[in-house]
C-alpha cells in the first residue's frame, strides 16, 4: 500500500514556514536557511503494514 509521509524534527512538529513539501511530500525543501534550522530531520513513511523512519542530519 502507498505510504503516508511525515516530516519531524528532533522527532517533534516542524513549523513549515520557509518550509517546502514536494514531490509527494518526500522532498522537504527549506529556503533562506538558518541556524535554528539545524538538526536532526526525520522523514517517516507508514501505511498499515507498518512504518519506516530516515534520519536526515
């Protein structure tokens, strides 16, 4: 089944503003970067056969 996508950071909520979901929400594009900007990214794609979590760092 085709999966849902989540993005996190720090494995919280992430404000989109200057923030960018593309190509199906797999693509998480973040202009005029920051250094609050910074950490860990985490991309979790999940249907009902279970989920799967990428870190982005």
């Amino acid at each position: 089944p085709t999966p849902s996508i989540k993005w996190t950071k720090d494995w919280e909520e992430i404000s989109m503003t200057g923030k960018k979901l593309e190509n199906f929400n797999k693509t998480l594009r973040i202009k005029n970067i920051s250094m609050d900007d910074g950490g860990d990214y985490i991309c979790t794609a999940s249907n009902r056969m279970g989920s799967l979590d990428h870190v982005i760092t």
